[in-house]
C-alpha cells in the first residue's frame, strides 16, 4: 500500500486520469467531410460535386473548396455547370454569398453564378440581376464530373 504521504498525489492524479478520460470521450477526432459540413449548414450535399479533395471554412463562415481539377456538370438535365479547381464564398444564414470559381454556361458564354440562396425546399442560384430556382431535391445526391471520354475532339458531347 501506498504510504500516507503520497495519499494525495495520488488521488489528485486518479482525479485528473478520470476527468481526462471523460474529455477525450465526449470530444469528436476527426473534421467532418466537405458534404457533412455543407449539411450541418442546412444546404444539400449536391451543391458539391464527389472528389473535394480538402475544404478551409473559418468562423467567420468563408470558405475554399479544392476539387482535383475543374469539373463540369448538369444540373435539372439541361444547365451545365463548371467549377473550377478551387471555388469560395461566405456561408451566411441560409445563403452562399460571394461565390468565386462557379458559373454556368448560357449559350456560348459561361455566366459567374455569385450567390446561392436556400429558403424551405428551393434553391435559388443568382446570376447577375437574374436568378433560377430549383428544388432542393434536384440536389440530393453529388453530381459526377464529366469525364474526359465525354469530350470529342475538343468538343463537349450531350449526355
């Protein structure tokens, strides 16, 4: 048995191995996903395409998104979307603002979208003074990027 001196040091010490333990238990170790945080912030994973490769998102709500290359989408069977390698934004109450690195293409040109907002079940894109919405379940799932084979000699293919 331990001497009596000791006594306390070693009940200190069982005290803090226990609430030691219960703080290593209660604490998470790992960052959510790009996906899971986009759920956390009420927004659908489909706003991302699969592949982030990492994400930066600061307190302030700012954030980065790093896929492995620009990538290219439809989205509702008719808008094609691209984001670039890298996009950000700030995530604000039920709004994506300032939106750098995502546009769609109109015609021939590809148009910035710059603000996605969410408000129930709809989805509203902002593209300069104009906007579209769409519901949310059109982005339940996260979208494939088109794959290098959708592309004929420098010309993108339908699909």
């Amino acid at each position: 048995m331990a001497s009596p001196k000791y006594l306390p040091l070693l009940l200190f010490m069982a005290f803090v191995a226990m609430i030691s333990a219960r703080e290593i238990k209660n604490y998470e170790f790992y960052d959510p996903t790009a996906y899971e945080l986009l759920m956390q912030l009420n927004f659908p994973i489909g706003l991302l395409p699969r592949g982030v490769q990492s994400y930066l998102f600061t307190e302030d709500g700012s954030f980065e998104v790093f896929l492995s290359g620009t990538c290219e989408f439809k989205v509702a069977g008719k808008y094609l979307l691209k984001y670039k390698r890298t996009i950000s934004g700030t995530v604000e109450s039920g709004t994506v603002k300032n939106l750098k690195g995502v546009s769609v293409k109109i015609l021939f040109v590809w148009v910035p979208i710059t603000e996605v907002d969410k408000n129930g079940d709809e989805l509203t894109f902002h593209i300069g003074p104009f906007s579209k919405t769409f519901p949310v379940s059109d982005f339940d799932e996260s979208p494939i990027c088109r794959a290098e084979s959708d592309y004929l000699n420098g010309v993108l293919l339908d699909f």
